[in-house]
C-alpha cells in the first residue's frame, strides 16, 4: 500500500498546483489541464474501489476456508460492503464529471 501511495501522492500534488494558479501563464495552462483532473479523479476512485473489492473477495475466500460454517454470513457481509464500496465509487464519479 505504500507503493501505492507514492505513486498516487504526487498526482494530488500536481492537481493541486494545477488548480491555484499563481504565476503568471498559469491560467494558461490550468485550463489546458482542466478536463485531465477530473479524468485522474474518476480513475482514482475507480481504482480505489476495485482495490477494496478485490481485498474484499480475498479476505473471504480465506474466512470461508477458515470457518466454513458461517460462509452464508461472510458471503452476506462481503456483498453488503463491495456494495457499500461500489457505491461511493459510482457517486465519486458521478461528482467528478458533473
């Protein structure tokens, strides 16, 4: 997950130097950028929900094999939260675009 992060951190960085010009010529170029910080936007949201969901079906696949008498709670509780997730990706996306 550190890696991650550092991949990820200096995009924030950057959108955020983007968005408050300063110097001068960087209106110019914050609004060249402009339609590219949503799109890293929505793609981050979508990545961190597929990462989440992913962990999530691992981790229950390895309950399941630790306990396979509850499977029908693990499975219940797996689906509510990759839900939950979906969810939360979909509105970020949705914000991001509008």
């Amino acid at each position: 997950m550190n890696k991650l992060f550092a991949v990820l951190a200096p995009l924030f960085v950057a959108s955020t130097v983007m968005a408050a010009p300063e110097a001068e010529g960087a209106a110019e170029a914050a609004a060249a950028a402009g339609p590219m910080v949503p799109g890293l936007a929505a793609g981050l949201a979508v990545l961190g929900a597929g990462l989440g969901i992913g962990r999530i079906g691992g981790t229950a696949c390895e309950a399941t094999a630790r306990q396979p008498e509850v499977k029908g709670q693990i499975f219940t509780n797996m689906l509510l939260t990759a839900a939950l997730i979906e969810g939360v990706a979909f509105a970020a996306v949705i914000l991001v675009g509008g």
